[in-house]
C-alpha cells in the first residue's frame, strides 16, 4: 500500500531517519508525527489525549538537544528519496509570516507586518518539491527567522546584501539543493520563484550556481531593469520584449481567485535573449547577466474589476522554440502549490498560529511537523486528481480491509460503491466521507481528506480484527452419507 495513505508508514519513512540524539527520540517523534497525520490540530493537548502520550510529546518539544533543523532534514532526505530516478522536479519557494503572540517577550518572537501595529510571530521561507506533472512530494525547504524589533537606522539601499532578508533566498536554495543531491544526485532541480526573489544577489545566483549544478531557474521579474538585446543598443527589458521578433497567441482557461471569476483568456506570449545590467548595491559596481525573458500579456476586453495578466518571467534556461517558452509558462503556474501548502498549514488546516507553546524553538519542532503533514495533505489531494495516478486501480493505493471498511461505512448510510474503483474514484469517496459536499464543480482540499482517511483507517482497524478472530472463510465440506 501506498506510504502517503497509512499514517504510521507514512510517519515513519518521514522522520524514521532523524538525525537526532537517542533513539528513543526517534521513534517518540514517528509516533508524534502519526499523531498530527491523523489529528492535525494546533494545540498540542488537543492532538495528545492520552496523558502518557502528552507529556511524552511536551518533553519532546522542549528537549534543547533536539534541533528543529534536524527535523526539516529528516523531511528533505525522504523527499530526495521519492525524486530519485525522476529526470527533473520543480521546487516552488515562498515566503510566509506566521502571527504568534508575545505580549510579554517571552516567546522569542519578532516583528512581522507592519511595526507600528506592534504584531508580533516569525517569518519563515519554505519550499515543496513537486514532480512535472505538479504533483507534491514533500518539503524541500523549510527556514525560520524572528525579524528584529527595532528597525535599523540605515536606509535599505545602503544596507549589505548580506544583511537583508533577500538572503533567506539564497539560503532557501542551497538547503534545496544539499537536501535533494545526496539521494537523487541525477535529478534536475527547477526553482520557481516570484517577484519578491527579483534582486541582484539571487540573479547572480542563477547564474553561478546553475551553470554548475544540473539546475533551472524560472522567476518573475518585477523590476523594469536596464537591458538590452544581443545585437541592439541599452534599453529596458520591457521596450525590448515589446519589439521581441519571437511572439505568437493562445487562449487559456484561467481559474476563479481572488474574488475573480474564472474566464478564457487570449494571451499573447513574447520571447527573446536578454543581457541584464545589474547595478550591486549599495555599490555603484555593475555587472551583465545574459538570461531568456517570456512575457505573458492579456490581450482584448475585460470585464469590470478583472484584472490584465501580465507577467515577466526570467529563465536561465535557452529557449529556441515556442513548446520550450510555454512549458516555461507552465512550470511557472505551478508555482502556486507552494501556497496551497501555506494555505494548508496555516490556515484551513493546521492553523499553526493558533499553537500555545512558549518558547521559540519548542514551535519551530511543532511548525516542522505541521508542514510535512500538510505536505503530506497536498500529496494526497493531487495524486488523486492526477490524470495518470488516478486512473490506476484503488488497490495500487488502498489495502484490501480499507476498500472493505470503505464499502461498509457507505453502506451503513444507504449508499452503494461500484465493485471496481479507481484512485481517484476511493479518494474522492473518503473525501466524502470527511464531510465533502460533492455539489457544482467545487473540489476537496487536503484536510477534509484528512478527516476522510482518519475515520478510513479506523474503520479498516476494525474490519482488520474481525477478521484476524473469525479466520480465512472455510469451505463447506460435502457430506459423504446416502
């Protein structure tokens, strides 16, 4: 049976492996991490009823030898593992802030928003690594700073590079990259990253570190730089896409969101070589960088409050035909399961923010659970919509008693399940089960799954036992009288 469905299996080739000190807190934290699969809840005691289980799990927290760290390498070596013979993953990567109260300054947080609103939590840069298809296979990434609570003095464009938190960029990168080489050291690496990556340090990156590692970069640029062409005079990169020789049309479907309804689009997508002029600030030294520019533009009539697609995407990767700039294009939209991820965990399902421990690296050891279980979540969710994976017979990612505990709890409600189920078709059945209204279009997220498959495997416990006491079914013997 498949790994990510059982949370024992999946908890234990997830943390099985720690680097951490004792083995006895190993196994502790594979029993934690099965605890959180089944009940992702923020609060500790409200995950832990069983006080035994409770208190085991505060020791665990608070141990100061256990390194929160160690724990996100755990994560990225089993992620490694299930990229391993793929020819190339994508590794979306984004920052989020995460509200956690410290009106007393005890907690050891920092300041995030705003800071006059005095609001105080953590900010962490993290990434999922996904395969081409966009399917999730768990975190890649996971890095956590407390901003400090007075602002420094010094204007931001004569701060070092190396003091500002773009460097969390640089950082979040080479963690991808030391956490994935050592099991698939064979694997192409993709970063996706957005407009907040658009600064000079992180584009010099792109261009040392991937000319060196079997590496690509896709980020949107949000800065209308200085540029030109390689047979042109200086200009800026969007004078130079707007006369680009290569350009053509499409119409794509784009989805509802942010309040937007979904509508077909006609998009016209421009390409061409560039050489950027990157000014190294807070020095007036200047330096080239030749990458590939696609640009994304919506073109005809809108409707009222519809906002234009426009995006300026930069590439390391050379793009001489028109199926290399779209998939490009799309690699880019994918992008967006990292904050299906954030979404997961700190919103409509774990809600991490609403934890209660106290010190800093007590809810960094708790946060790097919570992530690879919402990880975990999202893995679920997209295989089964996969066209390829769902379309496998159930058994590929069921046992025989879950697919019969299944049937039974369906039945029990007057319901009927087809003798022969795909993955999609039982995963969507469980989702159903953890309280999906199966109405329109609308589709389950990870944690109504979530809830599906906890009440799954409990019951699958239960046909399980029932048949361990009553045996294999014995065949009636035939009578030899006359």
């Amino acid at each position: 049976m498949d790994t990510l469905i059982d949370p024992h299996d999946w908890a234990a080739s997830e943390f099985g492996h720690a680097a951490i000190p004792d083995a006895r807190n190993v196994a502790r934290l594979v029993q934690m991490a099965q605890r959180v699969a089944e009940r992702p809840l923020p609060k500790v005691s409200a995950v832990f009823e069983a006080p035994p289980e409770l208190e085991a799990a505060f020791d665990f927290l608070e141990n100061e030898r256990i390194r929160p760290q160690a724990l996100v390498a755990s994560c990225q070596r089993a992620t490694a593992r299930r990229a391993r013979g793929l020819a190339r993953i994508l590794v979306p990567v984004d920052e989020v802030l995460l509200t956690l109260p410290d009106p007393h300054a005890t907690r050891g947080m920092g300041s995030v928003g705003e800071r006059a609103t005095g609001t105080r939590g953590l900010i962490v840069m993290d990434a999922v690594a996904l395969d081409e298809r966009g399917t999730p296979l768990g975190l890649a990434a996971m890095i956590t700073w407390a901003r400090p609570l007075v602002r420094d003095p010094r204007p931001h464009h004569r701060r070092p590079a190396l003091e500002k938190e773009i460097r969390y960029w640089i950082h979040a990168r080479a963690s991808v990259r030391e956490g994935l080489r050592g099991e698939a050291p064979d694997t192409e690496i993709v970063f996706l990253h957005d407009c907040a990556a658009d600064a000079w340090p992180v584009l010099l990156d792109v261009v040392v570190r991937d000319s060196q590692e079997r590496e690509r970069t896709v980020l949107r640029s949000s800065q209308d730089r200085r540029a030109s062409a390689q047979k042109g005079s200086p200009s800026h990169l969007r004078s130079l896409l707007r006369r680009a020789p290569e350009r053509w049309r499409i119409r794509q479907w784009i989805p509802a969101k942010h309040g937007q309804a979904a509508r077909r689009a006609k998009l016209e997508i421009r390409m061409r070589e560039v050489t950027l002029d990157l000014e190294l600030a807070p020095s007036s030294v200047h330096t080239k960088v030749t990458l590939w520019a696609v640009q994304v533009h919506e073109v005809g009539r809108l409707g009222r409050g519809v906002v234009r697609l426009d995006w300026v995407l930069l590439t390391d990767r050379p793009l001489r035909t028109r199926a290399e700039a779209l998939e490009v294009v799309r690699w880019y939209t994918l992008r967006w399961r990292v904050e299906d991820h954030h979404k997961a965990w700190k919103g409509s399902g774990s809600d991490i923010e609403r934890t209660q421990l106290r010190g800093r690296e007590s809810v960094e050891r708790w946060m790097a659970i919570h992530a690879a279980v919402s990880a975990r979540a999202l893995a679920l969710v997209h295989r089964a919509r996969d066209p390829v994976e769902g379309e496998a017979p159930a058994t590929a990612a069921y046992s025989a008693s879950e697919l019969t505990a299944l049937r039974v709890r369906r039945k029990a409600h007057g319901m009927d399940t087809p003798s022969e189920l795909t993955v999609a078709e039982a995963t969507r059945l469980v989702a159903i089960m953890g309280g999906f209204r199966p109405i329109s279009d609308r589709r389950y997220g990870p944690m109504t799954l979530g809830r599906g498959l906890e009440r799954l495997l409990f019951a699958a416990e239960v046909v399980r036992a029932i048949q361990a006491d009553t045996g294999p079914p014995q065949k009636q013997q035939r009578s030899r009288r006359k």
